[in-house]
C-alpha cells in the first residue's frame, strides 16, 4: 500500500447560498483544489453526499459534478454516509490511491440544504436515524440528540451552563474565519438567553442548516515533492483513515452516552498511524451538538467518561489550550453542510499542519486528527493527517 498525501485544497463560504446550485458549489470547491494543486486532470471523483436525493431531487450526483467541472471519462460515484459522508469520501479516496488504482484524486463534500422548507429539511436529516423505530415515531435528529444530552445531564450531574464553553469556543474561532457561516463572537449571557428548539438543547447548542462544498486533490506521497514543487504551502500526509459502525437506532447501544464507533475509530487510526493520543496537536471533531463534543472527548480517549464538558469549562479547547478544536469555528460556527463537513475538517487540518491558518493558527500544529460522524453516533470515521 502506498502513502498518501494531500496536495491541494478548495472551499466555497458556508451559508445560505440561494444564488448558487449544488454542481456550481461543487465546481468552486473542486476547481480551487485542483488550482492549488496545480493539476488539470484526475483519475477519479469521489463526492461525500446525504441529501441530493431527499432535497434537490438529484441522485447520481458524482457523475453531475464530474461533467459540470469538466473532469470527462473518469470514475466518479457520490458517497453516502449520512453526516459523515464526507469523511467516508475521503476514505474511499485515500483506498483508491494507497492501493494503486488510481494517482490523482479528488474528493468533495457537497450540501444544498437551504432551498427547501423547514419541515423538509428536518425530514431528510431524519434519514440519518432508524426510520422504522425512530423517524416514523417523530423523532427528529435534534430531538435524538436532545434525549442523549438530557440523560448525560442527569448521569453525570452536569448543570446546563457547563456545555456552553464548547459554543464560544467555535464562535471566538469563527470570527477569524472568511468562509464561517457565523462570524461573531457570543458571550455567556448569549448562551443562557438563546431559545430552546429541544429541551435541553438550545439554538447555540446546535449547528445550522446551511450549504457548501469543499474538495481536496489526493496523490501518492512519492509524487507529492514533485507536484508541489515550489508550492505556496506544500502537501500534508494521511497517516490514518479509519470507520467504525454502530447501531443505528440510539435505544439499541448498550450504553447511550458512549460513542463507541468513535472511541473503535479513533484507536484505529491511532494504531496505524503509530501514535498516542497525547501526541496529536489538534482535533477537529463533530460538534453538530454541544453533547456530541463531549461525548466525542471522551471516546477518542482525550477526556474520562462524563468529564468531557469539563474541557470547555476549564478552556483547554482554544487555539493556545491543550487541545484546540473547532479551530476554524467547527461545525457549530464554521456550518454544518452535512455532506460537506468531513471534507472541511481536513481542509482546515491542512491549513492548520502548513501554517496558514492566519490568526486561528495552532503553534506549531504537526499532527492533527478529524472526526466525522454519521447519524447520532452509527457511523464514525476518523483520519490523522500529519505536516
């Protein structure tokens, strides 16, 4: 198996994008990568997707964008993993290219979620649960997300104050980002006054509905040298990718408040990349919801069991902390285009690992991990990326 090295980068602003379509944000994202890479032709496009189908009416997406961008007579086929499909892509990619297959990749994570109605927006992301146990029952993701905080919250004893350092964490670090949905920074008071959408959670507990695309051009590490040749940055290396499933209805775990997909990913990756959890600089994890930072904490092992909003509390989770996250504002500042999001991490990972990450910058950032996940815990795929 070869390695794999990621040689450039394209992002298009996330937010309520009405003047664009999903094939012209996919070629913004995917022409930026291929400009920064300095290439013009790839062997295969991989698109991380949930929605297309639900939403825009459009299936096939992979081989839409492949023509919309020019990119004729390749492999092009659309991932779906729900809100980790991104991150899925992006391993389908980095298999492709480490096995041999193909040498120049290029994978995007794309989202239209914004020209639809409330209801129907909230009905596709409902796709991501069960839908004969949870969905047909009412449950909306949120409402799932809300039940897990409810019960961490009577578990552990854990005031509802203690999840807020996890939102003004993203949103100090999204002022600073040109492509955040929302870059103004929130206070306490902001925090404790926002409205209820599912009790507990409230509005800045949780990501918003959004759109966006962003793209990154794969090749073998051996030719990166060659290929980035006199580049502006350089290429960074894949030293890990690694999935891990579990059930998809919540009320099947055998314990709700444990991510275990994440925690089997995390040591996955871990293990092939030869690493120990104090040795990684940065983590860019899956904060759709305050609770899902914390439990995503102490599964990958960075946080003991029912501690992990005890980070945020204590502030070791800002960009000069013992572990920033959410560098670039997370999924809660930044947005959350669902099928997007996995592939914003690893740009933003790369832009942390070569120095161009401008005032969020993480001193000398070397090893970075992002973690992208499915559903409400069902599908996790973790990547460690190094400089």
């Amino acid at each position: 198996m070869r390695s794999v090295s990621i040689i450039g980068i394209g992002q298009t602003p996330v937010g309520e994008l009405w003047d664009c379509s999903a094939r012209q944000l996919a070629y913004q994202a995917i022409s930026g990568a291929l400009a920064d890479a300095q290439v013009e032709q790839v062997d295969a496009l991989f698109v991380g997707n949930m929605l297309s189908g639900s939403l825009l009416d459009q299936e096939h997406l992979g081989t839409l964008v492949a023509d919309f961008c020019g990119l004729h007579g390749i492999e092009a086929a659309k991932v779906e993993a729900a809100c980790a499909s991104g991150a899925a892509a992006l391993r389908v990619g980095t298999m492709a290219v480490a096995s041999g297959f193909h040498d120049l990749v290029v994978v995007a994570g794309l989202e239209k979620m914004t020209d639809t109605v409330g209801k129907d927006t909230t009905a596709g992301l409902a796709t991501a649960a069960d839908a004969e146990y949870e969905a047909l029952h009412g449950v909306s993701f949120v409402g799932l997300n809300a039940l897990i905080m409810q019960r961490y919250m009577y578990e552990h004893a854990v005031p509802l104050d203690a999840f807020a350092g996890f939102s003004l964490n993203a949103h100090r670090n999204g002022v600073h980002n040109p492509n955040a949905m929302f870059r103004d920074p929130i206070s306490l008071e902001h925090y404790l006054k926002a409205p209820v959408i599912a009790t507990p959670i409230n509005i800045l507990d949780s990501s918003p509905v959004c759109d966006g695309a962003a793209a990154v051009v794969l090749a073998p590490t051996a030719w990166a040298q060659r290929l980035t040749g006199g580049h502006h940055r350089g290429a960074v290396q894949i030293l890990a990718s690694a999935s891990a499933n579990d059930t998809l209805a919540v009320h099947d775990r055998r314990d709700p408040l444990v991510l275990e997909a994440a925690r089997i990913s995390s040591q996955k990756a871990l293990r092939q990349a030869n690493l120990r959890i104090d040795d990684l600089d940065l983590f860019e994890l899956h904060d759709a919801f305050t609770i899902m930072a914390a439990l995503s904490l102490e599964a990958s092992g960075f946080a003991r069991r029912g501690e992990g909003w005890r980070m945020a509390q204590q502030n070791e989770i800002g960009i000069d902390g013992r572990l920033p996250i959410s560098t670039m504002g997370g999924l809660k500042s930044r947005g959350h285009p669902v099928g997007a999001t996995g592939v914003y991490q690893i740009v933003e990972c790369v832009q942390q690992l070569t120095g161009c990450a401008g005032a969020n910058q993480v001193s000398q950032a070397r090893l970075a991990m992002a973690q992208n996940i499915g559903g409400s815990g069902a599908t996790v795929v973790t990547h460690i990326l190094g400089s």
